[in-house]
C-alpha cells in the first residue's frame, strides 16, 4: 500500500496523529539517484547499479544532513559527465518538493487543530469510527 493510501486510511479510522506522523516521516527525507544501468554494471544481487555508475543525494531537512555520492564515471572525462547537470537540477526540484510537503503538512495541521478546537469539550477524543474529517470520496478529492 502507497504511503498516501496509509495516510488515508489512518484519517479515515480516526488516528489523526499517526496520520500525521507518516507524513512528517515522509516529508523530511528525499533521496535522489540518477544511474546508468546496463547488464554489465549492475549487482546482481540487488539489481542496482554499482557505485561508480550512479550519482545519489539524500536530503534530510530535520538532522540538516545533505550527503552526495558520485561515481567515477561522472567526474573528470568519464562518460556521464553530461548527466551531473540534470541530477543537479532533480536535486533543487526535491529540494522544492520538501519544501512543499512541510507547507501543506502544516496547513492540514492548523485545520485539524481549528475543527478540533471548535469541536464540544467532550467529543475532541477521537475514537475508531469518529473521524474528524468525513471519509474520502470521489466526489470531495480534490
């Protein structure tokens, strides 16, 4: 099951903060590969490329840690020298792609907090069955 398809269900049964936590796990961490494969240069056991044919970045925005790999085929006159430029570029677009999951993260956190403020004393616990947001359909996704 897709991570959203979790979220969904997790708002769906009522367990806002687990929701919730998913989406910050998925959120701070972006990682980015850009490899060259051919029968030759990838493992076998893993069918991933060996570490001189791939570049990778990993973004994690709540330790602060950015880490690169780059394989020797894409420095000095190796023969992927040309891909270093797009996975550059891949590499600002995650960065934006965070950027936008904390930002709708944080809108859906004021409207739960805002409908769960406005809610009667006594039903702001919410149990199984007892979503604060009506169950998705095809007509309310956006």
């Amino acid at each position: 099951m897709a991570i959203s398809d979790d979220f969904k269900e997790k708002l769906k049964a009522g367990q806002i903060i687990d929701a919730l936590t998913l989406a910050l796990g998925e959120a701070v961490e972006l990682e980015i590969t850009t490899w060259v494969s051919s029968e030759t240069e990838t493992s076998s056991e893993t069918d991933q490329p060996t570490a001189n044919c791939r570049m990778r970045t990993r973004i994690n925005i709540v330790d602060g840690d950015i880490e690169n790999e780059v394989g020797s085929q894409f420095i000095g006159n190796g023969p992927y020298t040309e891909l270093r430029q797009f996975h550059m570029e891949q590499v600002l677009e995650g960065r934006k792609i965070i950027q936008n999951n904390l930002e709708n993260i944080q809108q859906l956190f004021t409207v739960l907090t805002n409908t769960i403020n406005k809610l009667p004393s006594n039903s702001r616990r919410i149990e199984p069955g007892n979503s604060v947001l009506p169950p998705s359909t095809q007509d309310n996704l956006p």
